[in-house]
C-alpha cells in the first residue's frame, strides 16, 4: 500500500514507551502514522512540520495508563522524569534536567503561574484530559518566561471530540480502583451539541490512602506515611457557534485537594518537615473568541483567563494555621496569517500575578514573614514560516517581554522593593525535507525565566533547629535565567518494509547552555549555635546536554517500541555536575492487538540507571542506584454487540514490586499497583 506524506504525520518526535495515535483515532486501528496536530505552537499544526521537540500522550493512552497525576501520564517519555516523590498531589515534571519554574505550565492556552514553597503546580486530574503535549527546550519565543526548560501544554477534552459522528447526546460513568494504596477513582461526564451550541460536564472524585513500597532487595512493604489523599473536581465548557465565522468558548474548571502531609512533601516528617493538614482550591476560568473567516489572512483568537489558587495549612504540633493565595488574571491575542510566500503567526500576551502569604508565628519566630507581592508581564511575538525551495523550510521568529515585580510590604526590610526588567528571546530552526522517509532538523531558540517573587523577596525564618536558626536572605537583584538551546534532529518514517508494516525513527541531539541559573543556597552554621540563611542567587553559567533515540515498529498487529534518553549537566564556572539532572532511561514497549483489534495487551519495561554525577557538596546519598521496572496492560473496548460502549482498563504497575528510589528524591516509590477502570459511555 501507499502512504502519502500527510499520512507519514506521525507524532515523530514522541518517544514515550506507548504509541501516539490520533486523538480521532480508535483502538482498532492498528497504525503508527496517524495525523497528530499540536497547539504548543500557539496555532494548529501537524506535527510533523514543527521543529520544536514535541510528544503527544493522547486520551487513549492516559486511560490506558490510568495515572493519578499530570506528571505520572508522561513519566515514560524520554529525558522526561517525575519530581517531588510519590505523593501524586505535589509531584511535577522534570525536562532534560530542568524543573519547577523552569517548565512552562499551559491548560487550554491559559498559563498556569502558581509557584510558592514545596507546593504542587499541577492542578489537573487527567481524567479530564484529551492530551498533553510536551516541548522539550527552551520556548520562550512563543511563550515568554518560564519556558527554559520546556513547556507541558494540557488539552481538556470537549463534547464535539467526545460525540461520535451524528450523535447530539453522550456521556460516561467510570469506577476505577488502585490496590496499592486502596484508592477509589470515580468519574462522569455528560455532554452534547445543539444547533450552535456544544456543551460538556465533568466531575470526579478520587480518594485513596497512604502507598507501600516495593518489598524486593531490601524493601518491606512500608507504607510511605501520610501519603493519602482525597480530591474532588469538575469543568463545565461551553461552545456557541455564532456564525459560520465567529465562536465563543466558555469554561470553569475547579479542583480540591484534602490531606495530611508533610509541610515539604517530597520529604518525611521531621523537625523541618513538620505535619500538616492542607487544603488545596485551584480554580481556573477562561473565555475566549475565536474568529476565522474566509480570508487567509486571519485565523485568530482571543481569550482572558483568571486562576485563583489557595492553601489553607494548619500545623498540627504547634498549631499554627498558615495561607497562601495566588491569582493570575491574563489575556492572549494570536492570529495566523497564510501569505503568498510564508506563514505568519503573531501575537500578544499580558498578564498579572499576586501572591499573599499568612504565616501565623504566634510569637514563636519560627515562621517566614508574610509576602505581598504582584508582577506584571507583556509580551509580543511573531513566527515565519518560509518556504526556501522546494525541500527547505526555515522558521524563525522573536519575542519581546518586558516585566516587572514589586514587593508591597510597607513594613519589609528590602531596600529595593521593584524590579523591572525586559528580555528578548529569537528563534531559527531549518527544516529539510531530503526525501519521502527523511527530515533532518537543526534549531537554535533562546528563552528567559524572570525571578519569582518568592526568590526575590523571602524574608524571615526557613525552619528552626536545635543548634539555630535558618532565616530567608531576600535578594531582589536576581538577574533572569537565560537560556540558549542549540539542537540538530532527524525523523525517518518508512512503510511497507515486509508488508503492512511502519517504521519510525527519531534522534535528537542537545545543548542548553543556561546563564545566570538561579540557585537556592542553604548555609550551614560554621559552629553551633550560629544562625544559618537561605537564600537564592544565579550561578554563572549551566550547561545541559544530551540526546534522545526512539524507534516504533508495526508489523499487522504487532507493536513494538524502544527508546533511551540521556542528560548531562555542569556548573561551566566551577566544573561541578547539576543537580537534579535526570538518570538515564531505557523503555521498551510491546503490544498485541486482537479481536479485531477490540482487546490490546501489552506490557513495557523501563530500565534507569545509576546516577552517580553527584557534586561534591551535595547534602545528599554520593549515588543512586540503578533499577528495573515491569509493567503489563490490557485494554477490552468491543464496537459490536451486548458489551458495546463498555471499556475496560487493566494495568499492572512495578509487576516485580521493585523497591527503588528514583534519583534526587527522598522517599522510596510504590510497589507492585495493580489497577483496574471500567467505563461506561452512553
């Protein structure tokens, strides 16, 4: 058979242990090369004509995966790693050695801002999900600050994709349970569309109690203490097709979170980790115009967005109550433009944060002062998308960000109360098409984060000790981190190799050379009984390095994958290694689909080895180990007869009860977790 080159539009670029099928696509058909299309870009394209590193996990996989957390559903694609521990409600994700601020956060176009302490960011249960798309490097000429590392864009699903073709009615019920930590995992949606109007509603309710570790080597089925929780959510989404030309899109999404956990909960309870209970509220609110007429030249939308997240903390050894509340209000403006000769995307963006922190020291001293700050943000951005020849495409395109971040503690020690600052971030990729199954890429993009407020502005007590006391130094002349990623990629696509068979090929190869990185420094007293500080300052300069290597093959019913991701990094001053740089990875895949492709079982094998570039001072194991993972899975989903419109999910995770503990973190992972979903759509 013959395969067209839209049809070779396979998500190239991924390389996580599952397949990448279009989001339209169903579990029948047993293709690699489906047409994936991306909005990381900031308009639609198919991926394979992006020069960026992008890898798409769809709806179809994070059912299949069943994770409790945004972080979990991408955990196997390559120099992607998971932080923060195994306590789902605090973990984020790690790109090419870079995480937290350093990796952009985006909900249906919407920047998600949050960041303040050891508290999650990622607010989003991924039964909500239709995919999340993950940019690897520096993006801040699309996105603006925070993008150094990379940027995890998470797509919400919506009626029209839901509905199969002439239906104006659907939903689902779902009932899953994890048997590690006895979680129960409910779910439901009801959605339609009518005349011009698309709707769609969405809840869950998730509630489970602390993980056990492995009991292999040295492991004994602990439990990782205190680290249940119960959470809640919904979204309502609203489409109105206003005319042929103009629609208006609506949508309020909410998310709770109840547990008891340590004020740092990637670590154990203990003198600086004190236990708390926390309540979490995210709310995100969004409304947006989107206009496309006739006309070439506009393809456009604009869209405000409010996020207000809280936490509500009591501590309960000393009884203190603490809180914290963040808000962005923003706007986007993006239009593109098809030009005789290139395409034009461009656009604006603006927006403001505010973080008000109440820490009740109750005369103890033991506790940060209060913050009260607010920064604003504008930028603009325009990308080309130019035709050279008949096999060349060069795109290329600029930022401009001006910033500015104010303390407004009347009563702060800070001298310099407001920083203000702006920043220019280009980017050129060349892309060459050489031949049907060929398309080597070489970029070159340059990103920039701001300082948060909490960096610049943190004043009073970290923790308290027996032998002293920690105080926040507050330095609010933090340079922007700056980053410039030089990449060279290559995507090979081939089929009918022996016959109703695909084969995919990519390789990319890095370096992100960071100046001014932005450290936290945690002294030690030089004698007992001295005060300590923390504080945050930049290190001259970072680099991280490294490459990723995937292959996907399919021969009739048969899939079958493999990829290894590795990443370096140095302090380039000093010669010292980077902390938290992932370790590398290896993740083989196999898959059967039968049935007629209604029942698929597979299963995955992660191999992570030892990282042991570990610098001198590090206040921490001198290596980690190396370990094994297996996980088996299984999907059921008859099209045909009494059983129609039930899905039944099945996954086996750490299927040899590995004890292990992933590199940089403090607390082992679960063990064997068996998991089981059935849904039922209407």
């Amino acid at each position: 058979m013959t395969f067209s080159k839209s049809r070779l539009a396979i998500a190239v670029m991924a390389v996580s242990s599952g397949f990448v099928y279009a989001e339209s696509a169903s579990q029948t058909d047993a293709t690699l090369l489906n047409q994936v299309t991306v909005t990381a870009t900031r308009s639609e394209k198919d991926i394979n004509d992006v020069a960026q590193t992008i890898e798409v996990v769809d709806q179809y996989q994070i059912r299949q995966e069943q994770p409790e957390s945004v972080a979990q559903a991408v955990k196997s694609l390559t120099n992607v790693s998971v932080s923060g521990g195994p306590r789902a409600n605090s973990q984020s994700i790690n790109i090419r050695g870079l995480e937290g601020t350093r990796v952009l956060q985006i909900t249906d176009g919407a920047r998600q801002n949050f960041s303040n302490g050891h508290r999650g960011t990622y607010f989003t249960d991924p039964e909500l999900l239709k995919s999340i798309e993950v940019v690897k490097g520096p993006s801040s000429n699309l996105w603006g600050s925070g993008a150094i590392g990379g940027v995890v864009v998470q797509n919400t699903k919506t009626a029209e994709e839901m509905l199969e073709p002439g239906e104006t009615l659907g939903g689902y019920i779902s009932q899953g349970f994890h048997s590690n930590n006895n979680e129960s995992r409910t779910s439901g949606s009801l959605y339609g569309v009518n005349d011009n109007f698309d709707w769609l509603l969405n809840g869950y309710y998730n509630d489970g109690g602390n993980y056990e570790t492995g009991t292999s080597g040295e492991g004994n089925g602990d439990d990782v203490e205190n680290s249940g929780s119960r959470e809640q959510g919904a979204m309502a989404k609203l489409g109105w097709q206003l005319n042929d030309d103009s629609r208006l899109e609506f949508k309020a999404q909410q998310a709770q979170t109840n547990a008891k956990v340590p004020s740092n909960p990637a670590t154990n309870v203990g003198s600086s980790s004190p236990l708390i209970t926390q309540e979490t509220s995210n709310t995100n609110l969004s409304a947006a115009y989107l206009f496309n007429p006739d006309s070439a030249l506009i393809d456009s939308k604009f869209q405000l967005f409010y996020n207000d997240t809280e936490f509500d903390e009591y501590r309960i050894e000393k009884g203190q109550t603490d809180n914290t509340h963040y808000k962005t209000l923003g706007t986007a403006f993006t239009n593109l433009s098809k030009l005789t000769h290139f395409d034009l995307t461009y656009g604006l963006d603006a927006y403001r944060n505010t973080i008000e922190t109440v820490r009740d020291d109750s005369g103890i001293g033991d506790r940060p002062e209060a913050l009260d700050g607010e920064s604003t943000t504008a930028g603009a951005f325009v990308q080309a998308d130019v035709p050279l020849a008949k096999a060349w495409t060069l795109q290329t395109g600029v930022r401009y960000d001006r910033f500015e971040a104010r303390d407004n503690r009347s009563d702060s020690d800070i001298d310099e109360k407001k920083q203000t600052d702006d920043a220019v971030s280009p980017s050129v990729a060349l892309i060459w098409d050489t031949t049907d199954w060929l398309t080597p890429t070489a970029s070159y993009n340059e990103a920039f984060r701001a300082p948060s407020m909490e960096e610049m502005f943190s004043t009073g007590t970290h923790f308290a000790t027996p032998v002293g006391t920690n105080t926040f130094v507050p330095n609010p002349d933090l340079k922007p981190e700056e980053a410039k990623n030089k990449e060279i990629s290559a995507r090979m696509n081939f089929a009918d190799l022996l016959g109703d068979d695909e084969l995919t090929i990519t390789a990319n190869v890095f370096q992100n050379d960071v100046d001014n990185f932005i450290t936290q420094f945690v002294y030690d007293p030089n004698w007992i009984g001295m005060p300590t500080k923390t504080t945050w300052e930049n290190v001259d300069e970072a680099r991280l390095k490294g490459f990723e290597l995937a292959g996907k093959y399919r021969y009739q019913n048969v899939e079958l994958g493999l990829s290894y991701g590795q990443t370096r990094g140095e302090d380039k001053k000093t010669g010292e290694y980077l902390d938290n740089i992932p370790a590398d990875k290896v993740v083989a895949d196999a898959a059967y689909l039968m049935l007629q492709g209604d029942l698929k079982i597979g299963s995955r094998y992660t191999y992570v080895s030892a990282q042991e570039d570990i610098r001198s001072d590090y206040d921490g194991p001198s290596s980690y180990g190396s370990y094994d993972l297996v996980d088996l899975y299984a999907s059921y989903e008859p099209t045909t007869g009494a059983l129609k419109g039930i899905k039944t999910d099945l996954t086996v995770n750490n299927l040899t009860n590995e004890y292990y503990i992933s590199a940089w973190e403090t607390l082992y992972e679960p063990g064997r977790n068996i998991k089981l979903n059935v849904r039922y759509m209407f």
